[in-house]
C-alpha cells in the first residue's frame, strides 16, 4: 500500500493548532476591495476555526485521518 499524499492545495490553506483545531483564512480579501467597506476588510483580516461539517474532510486533505 502507497503512502497517503498530502492535498498541495490543503497544506498552504490550512493550519493545525496546539490543540488540534483547523485554522483557516476568510475568503474574499485578495481582490476586488475596492467596493467592500473598511469595517468588512478589517473583519476579513482574521484567521477563523474551520467549521465543525468540513473538519472531516479537511483531515483527509491533510492526512490527518
């Protein structure tokens, strides 16, 4: 049986915490700003917790299944 591959696309977007958690980034902050609000770029800045339905498949992108 071959080793499993990491998803090349997964491990740049992703990223484990001390704890286990999946952070992630918000979408829509790399282009097309110019019609968004400061107040909405500001909120878009922060690193969020992947939801709890895609965590599976996320640790299977990541080989962590």
């Amino acid at each position: 049986m071959p080793k499993m591959k990491t998803n090349s696309g997964a491990k740049k977007r992703f990223v484990l915490t001390g704890s286990g958690k999946i952070k992630r980034k918000h979408a829509f902050k790399s282009h097309i700003l110019t019609k968004k609000t400061k107040k909405q770029k500001r909120n878009l800045t922060h690193f969020t917790l992947v939801s709890s339905a895609d965590i599976n498949n996320v640790k299977e992108l990541l080989c962590l299944k």
